[in-house]
C-alpha cells in the first residue's frame, strides 16, 4: 500500500497520529498505519489504500495539511532509518567533545571520559566546572561537536 507524507504542527505529531487514528478506525477508511517519528518533527507518515482515501481523512483534521507533499507515494527504503533508528550511542568515542542537550546541565559542553555501551550511558567531564565533576548521562542527552 502506498505511504504518503504530510505537514503536521510543529509539536503537535502525537496528538495528530491519535486523532487520525481515532477518525480512520470509527469511518474504516481505508487506513492502514500512522507513522510519526522523534527524528522528523512535523511530519507524519499515513499508509493507506489509496490517496484519495488519506487524504480525505486528513482534511478534517486542523493540525494537518490535507494535502499530501509533492503529491506523490513515499518510499519505504526512505523510512527504514525512522523504522530501524540507530543507537545514539554510535558516533560518540572517548574524548570526544559534547553539548549536554537535556537535564540539569542542558547547555554545558563536556568531554567523553567512558562509554558504556550496555545501558547507553555515558560518563562525561564538565568542561565549564572550576574542578572535575564526573556525570553520568543517558547518551540520547549528548549532541557530539568535535572529535579528539
């Protein structure tokens, strides 16, 4: 079944894909799967039996435009990665130089000291603490800068 692209409101994915999926189970549309993704904000996948039929059960809904973009099918070989997405963990080596994107250090730039590659964590040295100050965070809280 073909898979169309559409605009979303920014922030707004997840309450689209329950209303859409609330709208196309009480008409039975034709729908088959929603698929929105962390990785691409403001956009949600539809799956459906034909256009037409998506695109009629995106035009009642307001935070979506009832239209789908460049009004053609999406490739499923472009979606594997949202699918299958990698570990955040890869990329990141020791001594690699990080920005802490969430939690109480959001902001901070820090230098990769140890991987764990078990439970995803990292242990990171504050580059913009007085002293050494160790800290322990989830990988996906990591954004890499510079390698060493």
């Amino acid at each position: 079944m073909p898979i169309y692209c559409f605009r979303a409101q920014m922030g707004q994915e997840k309450s689209l894909a329950n209303l859409s999926e609330l709208k196309a189970n009480k008409e039975n549309s034709g729908v088959t799967a929603i698929l929105i993704s962390d990785m691409m904000r403001g956009y949600c996948f539809i799956e459906g039996e034909s256009q037409t039929k998506v695109e009629d059960l995106a035009a009642d809904i307001r935070i979506l435009s009832n239209r789908a973009i460049q009004d053609k099918e999406v490739p499923i070989s472009d979606l594997v990665e949202q699918l299958n997405p990698v570990p955040s963990i890869q990329g990141l080596d020791e001594g690699d130089i990080v920005e802490i994107v969430d939690g109480p250090f959001n902001g901070y730039k820090a230098k990769v000291m140890r991987i764990e590659p078990g439970n995803q964590e990292v242990t990171l040295e504050l580059l913009d603490a007085k002293m050494a100050l160790p800290v322990r965070l989830h990988a996906d809280y990591c954004k890499k800068i510079s390698s060493n």
